[in-house]
C-alpha cells in the first residue's frame, strides 16, 4: 500500500513519519528547505511516542514532481489550500484511491468532492500536537497521535479498504478510529481547535497559561458554549458533552502547546483565520445564534460582515 502524504508539516511529516518508521512506503510533498533538508539528510523526528528518529528510508517530492500512484492520500495541508492542491489530487489517483483530509475545518471532504469524483473521498480529522521545528525536522509533543475519519454521505465506499488502512495506521502507532457519523466528530474537533486557536490568538497564550489564567480560561469556556450553541442550531448531537470534553482536552495538552494558526500569526504568515474564526462568525448568523465572544475577537482580527 502506497501513500502520499500531501503536506509535511507537524500533522503530514508526524503522520508519514510514524508510517514510514514501521516500513510502509510512504511519499510526501513538500517544498523549499524543508524539503531540500529530507532529501538529503532524511526526515527526522522527535516524538513522544516514538523517541527520537531520522528516517532515510521517505520519498519527498514537490507536487510538479510526484508522479506516482498512491493508494492512499492523507491531506494534511492549511484550509486555505485545497484549491492549490487539487490539480495534483487529479492528476495522481486512480479510481480505487482513497483521499482522507484531515484539515482544520468541516465538511472538508465534501468540498473537495464537488471539484472531484474520480476517487473515493473520506473525511476525517486529528488530534495531535506536532510541528515543524527546524528544516527537515519535526516534533510531535505529548503521548498521543489519533486519525477519525469515515464515510461521507455522498459516497460510498467498500469497507474493507477502511478496515485495511486501520490496520496500517494500528501497526504504525497511530491510534485510528473510524467514525460512523464523521459529520458529527469532524464539528467535535473543530468545536475544539477552533475556540483554542481563537483564544490562544487573542490573548497570544499557550495552552498551559490558558488553563491557570481565570480569564484565558472563562473565554476558553465561552467560545465553546458558542460552538456548541451553533452545533445544536444546525441539529447536531452528541454523544458526550462538548464543554466537558474540550475542557479535558485542553488540561491534558503539553503546556507550551499553541496552534499553528497562532504560530502562524506569530511568524506573519497566511493564516487559517478565517476558516477557524470567520467561519463561526457566519454560522452563527446563518442559524441565529449570537456568539458575541466569537464576534468580539473576529472583528479585532479585521471580520467584516
């Protein structure tokens, strides 16, 4: 089983690194130095699961370059590139390809499909901590690396390829579930990154001064009860409580842990902004809701309606 890797930052490059690590062929793209920096000296990683390795054995391409067949794709690039990357997407799969994006988003998958059918398109989602820490470099924090992803309702899809790349992600470290209403756990991660990369922005705090602070902490709580409130509106149900959950998530994270939306606004790079913070500004006046945390912080980041 081939698989591509589009995007070799924390998420692709601890992804493809954890695959490649357990000997399956793995191929990502990247660009620039870090780049350059895998092909000559291998793609090192340093993980709290898998300790610190150098991996000689990946294949790193830009996308004019890659000319291959995968039987997998992991879309592990910003939001604000889908469109950039589906040219590559149609040129390189095969009709038994299997696409799962994990972006930061909803209804990621489907957006894609309406631009291209000719594979099947999953949706999905991560938890992780992991990011670039040099040039051929990444670091992926903390114990715990876990890909949700399942069928969309538009397309089906045989099963036994889903329980085949389980299989594959399970013997590389990888904790995979797969979801039987992706809909529903693609808006749970989202209900969380969203409120955390907002907050973390706003205040520019990580993760452990935003659990000890009142202040950090309460807005934390507030733009979650907003999501949720949106959730609710749109007709969405769960099985656990969001607030709770998310709360839990955010006092188990490593304490310098931030988003890279954050960290992306730190360096003065394009950022996911508006699909994380915008977005939810526009859902909650698409089903009346007031999420007035969330319009406070949007319109200090420039929203305009």
């Amino acid at each position: 089983m081939k698989f591509l890797i589009i995007g070799a930052g924390g998420t692709g490059g601890s992804i493809g690194g954890f695959l490649a690590s357990s000997g399956y062929d793995v191929t990502f793209i990247a660009r620039g130095e870090h780049l350059k920096t895998i092909n000559e000296n291998g793609l090192k990683l340093k993980s709290g699961i898998k300790g610190d390795l150098v991996l000689k054995n990946v294949k790193a391409f830009t996308s004019e370059e890659y000319n291959d067949r995968p039987d997998v794709i992991f879309i592990c690039v910003k939001t604000y590139s889908i469109d950039g990357i589906l040219p590559l997407l149609k040129r390189v799969s095969h009709k038994d390809t299997v696409i799962i994006p994990i972006l930061n988003g909803i209804g990621i998958g489907d957006k894609i499909y309406e631009k291209f059918k000719d594979a099947y398109v999953l949706d999905g989602c991560v938890y992780i901590v992991g990011f670039v820490s040099a040039p051929g470099e990444i670091t992926h924090m903390g114990k715990f690396l876990r890909v949700v992803y399942g069928e969309r309702k538009n397309q089906a899809i045989p099963y036994d390829k889903i329980l085949e790349i389980n299989e594959v992600l399970t013997n590389s470290g990888i904790k995979g579930i797969i979801s039987d209403s992706i809909v529903k756990d693609t808006f749970k991660k989202y209900s969380f990154v969203s409120a955390f990369a907002t907050c973390g922005a706003f205040y520019n705090v990580n993760a452990g001064e935003m659990r000890k602070n009142f202040k950090y902490r309460e807005t934390f709580i507030k733009l979650v009860k907003e999501i949720q409130a949106i959730a609710f509106a749109m007709g969405l149900s769960f099985d656990a409580d969001l607030l709770t959950s998310n709360v839990q998530i955010l006092d188990a994270m490593e304490p310098d842990s931030t988003a890279s939306m954050q960290k992306d606004l730190q360096a003065g790079k394009q950022t996911e902004m508006d699909g994380l913070i915008f977005e939810v500004v526009r859902l909650a006046d698409e089903y009346g809701v007031s999420a007035a945390n969330y319009k406070k912080i949007a319109k200090n980041f420039g929203y305009k309606n």
